[in-house]
C-alpha cells in the first residue's frame, strides 16, 4: 500500500519538478545582457538547482567510464555483457588495446543502490586489473513469472559469474555481500570447483554483526522478522513490469541511511546552494554527482532482503556455522587456496571495526602468510570503497594482494 502513496505523491510532485526545470532551462539561456548576473540571477538558479537534485529515481546512472589510464597509456574502455539473467548481469569493462591483467570481480551490494554506486572502485581498479562486475537490477522492473530471488539465488549468482571468468579470477566484495561472496568461494573450494577465485577481499561487510554493533545492527536485532514483513514490504504498482511482485522499496532504505544522518545531509544542501550562489563550481559538482547517485534507487525482492536481515544482521548464521545453502551447510573452513584480505574503516557507522576482521577466524585452513587485515584510520563506511583514502591508502594494498596471488 505505501509504495501506492509514495507513487500517488511522485506523480502530484512531478509538473513542480517540470515546471522547475523549465524555468532553469529558461535561466540558462537568457542573454547575460537581459538578465544581468546579480546576486538575485544567481540565488535563483542555485535554488532552482538544489530543488532538482531533490529527487527519487528509479534509472540506473551510467557508469561513464570510457578510457583509463594503465601502463602510462590512455586506455578505451568498453562495457562488455558477459551473462544476463532476469535479476542481475555479469558485467565486463573491456579494454582491447591493454596487456592481459588479473581478473577481478567486483560485488556489488544489493542495498537500494545500483551497482554504479562503485563506479569510482571500478575506475581506479581498472588501471591495474581487467574487472568485472554484478550489476543487478531493479526489481521493479523484474517480471513476477521470473521467480524468487533470495539468498540462495544471489550465492548461486556468484558462483556462476565467477565460473563464467574462469579460473584464475579474484573477487571483491563491498558491503553487504561479504557473507555472501565467502560462502561462494566457501561452497567453491568444497566442492574443488576449478574457478574458485585465487584471492577474496571482503570490505567493510557484515561477516560477524555480533562484533561493535552499530545502529543499523540493533534497529535489525531490535524486533522480530515478521515485523519488517509487516511494515517495510510493499507490493510493486501495475504500471510497471515487476508488477505485484513484493519487495523492500528503494526509497524506503534511501529514507532510513538519511535518517541516520540526517543534520549532514540537510547541511549538504545547505552548502550546495552556497557554492552555487558563490560560484565554488568543483564543490556543487562533487556534490550534484553523489546525489544523483545516491538518489537513483533500486527495489530489492523481498525474499533477498529479508532473509538477509534474518541469516545476517540477526542470527550472524555464517559466523556461527549455521548458514544453509539450497540445504547444504556452509562450511568456510573449506577454503585452502584462496588467499583473504579484509579492509574496514576507522570511522564506519555501518560495518564496525572487528565485524569484517571476523572472517579470519573463520577461514581456519587459510594459512596465516596468505591472510592480510588492514584498518583505515579516519574512513567512514564509503571511505572504504571511494575517495581519496581509498584511492591512495586503500588501493595499493588491494592492487599488492591481487598481483601477489595472481602470481
């Protein structure tokens, strides 16, 4: 019912972000003569700027990655579709014209955002390494007649795509699929699968919510899963494909990381409209591009994201041996061959320091030479994953495993 109201509400909302628009258009076109450049042309643009970049989508932004720099050269890139299914798509960026490099998947969460979220993983990832990347869909826009899709399915996605690489890959995941992407390469060294990766980075992911929980951890443990059943599932309208289909609402999960933060975002605008009026052009640009990001967002089925707060934020089920697989017990302790690193930040609100860090404990038959844990002094949670400390702190050492094992 409330995705009903919250699209009743998009649609009286949407002749005022038209109407905006328009008189921004207008704006940009009249003649500097007619109109002048005083402070009041300037606090109106700057208004009718922050007023548009408040706004829900539902479309997936590019990735926008067309050439790189690798090996000192200036490198085309291309996205390559590598295998497709209904829910999500094993992406490849392409570069005809570099040497061979290690290849890499990287795993996105399946949390609200589009996988482009990690747009700036892949660019610096790609000057080193051929990378690919789970780019899964709105399920919105999945027809209900293409099934379920929960943890089991997104864990069997992961072994498909990595067998589709081939032998000799490495795998990075980011956020929330850290347990999923160690029970892959878990069930992939049981059953001595010839694709199971060489390397597995885990960053800032929920291996162990036991340890440092954090409010996303207590809101998760704080009431029974039929609860968030009950008032966080919501039914997919007529009007798109995914039509009845049940699902966790993308603006639902979007309202709850900004409640969190709630002052920072408000004063985000508020600093977005200053550095418009005053002409700061590189602050507003930083500024319009997260949240055209962090405004895109994605429906997840409700199957996937509920028993993702159940085996994850409540029970812990991997860190306490109790995770299923189609029925079968996960046991990380299988894994031998593939070498870990696990990365967190100082500052992370949503993963705690120690919550990553517990996979070690667990891949036991993992020799101590081939285990590696690094923490990020100052890093909030996308810290890890973007930015300067990811870039020139992060990354190296990222780089260093991969080749290592590649080796």
């Amino acid at each position: 019912m409330f995705y009903d109201i919250f699209q009743a509400h998009s649609d009286l909302l949407w002749p005022a972000r038209v109407a905006t628009r328009v008189m921004r258009d207008l704006l940009d076109g009249a003649p500097t003569a007619a109109s002048g450049r005083g402070p009041w042309r300037r606090r109106v643009e700057a208004m009718l700027d922050v007023m548009d970049q408040a706004n829900l989508t539902h479309a997936r932004p590019d990735y926008a990655i067309a050439h790189v720099e690798s090996d000192g050269r200036d490198i085309a890139v291309r996205e390559e579709t590598v295998a497709r299914t209904a829910f999500g798509t094993l992406l490849r960026f392409a570069k005809p014209d570099a040497a061979p490099q290690p290849r890499v998947l990287v795993v996105a969460p399946m949390s609200g955002h589009f996988a482009t979220l990690l747009r700036e993983t892949v660019r610096t990832m790609l000057s080193d390494h051929d990378v690919y990347i789970t780019d899964w869909h709105n399920a919105r826009d999945v027809p209900l007649w293409c099934g379920r899709f929960g943890l089991d399915e997104y864990v069997a996605h992961l072994i498909d795509f990595v067998a589709r690489i081939g032998p000799g890959a490495h795998v990075l995941a980011v956020c929330q699929p850290c347990v999923a992407a160690l029970a892959a390469v878990a069930l992939m060294a049981e059953d001595d699968h010839p694709a199971q990766p060489r390397s597995l980075t885990l960053m800032a992911g929920p291996v162990d919510c036991r340890v440092n929980p954090t409010r996303v951890n207590e809101l998760a443990t704080s009431r029974e899963l039929g609860w968030f059943e009950r008032h966080l599932i919501s039914t997919v309208p007529w009007r798109y494909a995914g039509a009845m289909r049940r699902v966790y609402p993308g603006f639902v999960q979007v309202g709850a990381f900004m409640s969190m933060n709630l002052q920072r975002h408000q004063q985000s605008f508020v600093d977005l409209y200053r550095h418009l009026v005053e002409g700061q052009r590189e602050s507003a640009a930083a500024t319009r591009a997260f949240y055209r990001e962090y405004f895109a967002v994605a429906d997840l089925p409700a199957e996937f994201y509920l028993e993702t707060v159940r085996d994850v934020f409540q029970e812990a089920a991997l860190a306490r041996g109790t995770l299923r697989w189609r029925g079968r017990r996960v046991d990380v302790r299988a894994i031998r061959r593939t070498a870990l690193l696990t990365v967190e930040g100082e500052k992370d609100d949503i993963c705690a320091i120690g919550q990553t860090m517990a996979a070690h404990d667990l891949c036991t038959s993992v020799r101590a030479y081939r285990k590696q844990h690094y923490m990020q002094a100052g890093a909030g949670h996308y810290g890890v994953f973007s930015g300067r400390r990811w870039q020139q702190q992060i990354y190296p050492i990222v780089r260093d495993l991969v080749h290592l094992a590649d080796g």
